[in-house]
C-alpha cells in the first residue's frame, strides 16, 4: 500500500473500516490518522491473526476506490467530448 494514496482516502476509507472491523476503536482510529504504519499497528493490536486479511481488505477497497475514479473520469471526459 502507498502510504500517500492510503492518506489521501483516509476519510472515506476510515468510515468504512470502521463498519467492517468495529474492535478498532475512535482511538485507534484517530491515532492512525492517515499514517499507515500506524493503521497496521492498530490493527495488529486489535486483531493479530486476522492482521494480512485486514491488509488485504485495504488494498481491495482502496483498489476499487481507484477503479471508480477511473471510470468517473473516463464517463466525464466522454460526455465531455459529445
């Protein structure tokens, strides 16, 4: 994971961890703040063993997050081209 592009989504992404692994908690999540050692730290703490499918569950939302972005852009410069 990019640690700019983890800080970048970190509002939205963090709404959405929060749903899917609720023993993070506030603190945790304000500790972490963007800093994605940080996050990984959190997250260990929280979940140990479950720690890579935590990892893996980042990189598949923020590869989806990027994948509509994409396809955002691709649909404005169409209708742009029209």
């Amino acid at each position: 994971m990019d640690a700019n592009k983890f800080k970048g989504g970190w509002h939205q992404f963090k709404g959405e961890l929060k749903k899917k692994w609720g023993d993070l908690t506030d603190d945790d999540i304000l500790e972490c703040e963007g800093n994605y050692e940080k996050f990984l730290g959190a997250v260990q703490k929280r979940y140990g063993d479950k720690r890579e499918q935590v990892e893996q569950w980042t990189d598949d939302w923020y590869s989806a997050q990027e994948q509509e972005e994409i396809r955002r852009r691709q649909a404005t410069t169409s209708r742009n081209q029209a």
